[in-house]
C-alpha cells in the first residue's frame, strides 16, 4: 500500500482549536477521504514547533489528488484557514516528508 506523508504548521496557540476541529471531522469530508482510497490517515503535533506531521495509508487504487477539486475539501480548507499556514486559496502549506527508514517485523 503507498504511504504519503507530508508537514503542515499551525499558527501559534492553535493547538486545541486544531484538535477540537478534528474531533468534530465533518461525516462528508470523512466518506470523501475513505472514498478517495485513505485507509488510514494520521496527523502528529510536534509542541514545540508547532508542525504537524501526517501519514496516509493508501490503497493502490486511491484517488487522493481529486479531493482537492471537491466542494467539502474546499470548505474544509476554509474552516482550517485561521489557523494553519495556507496557500491564497487556502489549501494547507503541505511539505513532502522522504521515507529514510522503514520496520516490519518479518522483512528482515
């Protein structure tokens, strides 16, 4: 399965506001990700520098690039816009993260 992961930043003090948005993840904007091929999503908070570091499970049919072109995507961007940093169109400044090193019991 591909595994995307990526940074993003949160603006001083947003925290819990980031957290309580997520919390409360809109039913639409969850059945979208899940019908674009997510099978597991997660986003780490680093405290002292404020970045977020996500991690997607795909699956080998996933069709994540469309979600940007969707209605719910858009507004979610919107709604997330105050308090991370942000492209003009609101889309979340997301940096690529390289894979260096990579464990599975089994491989070796």
């Amino acid at each position: 399965m591909p595994i995307h992961a990526f940074r993003m930043t949160l603006h001083p003090g947003q925290q819990a506001e980031y957290r309580r948005r997520h919390d409360a993840l809109w039913p639409e904007l969850a059945a979208a990700l899940g019908e674009a091929g997510i099978e597991d999503y997660r986003i780490f908070l680093d405290g002292e520098t404020r970045h977020l570091f996500a991690l997607m499970v795909l699956r080998e049919d996933h069709r994540v690039e469309a979600l940007q072109a969707l209605p719910v995507m858009r507004r979610w961007w919107d709604y997330m816009a105050d308090i991370m940093d942000t492209h003009e169109d609101n889309a979340p400044v997301s940096v690529p993260l390289d894979e260096v090193f990579a464990f599975r019991p089994g491989d070796q």
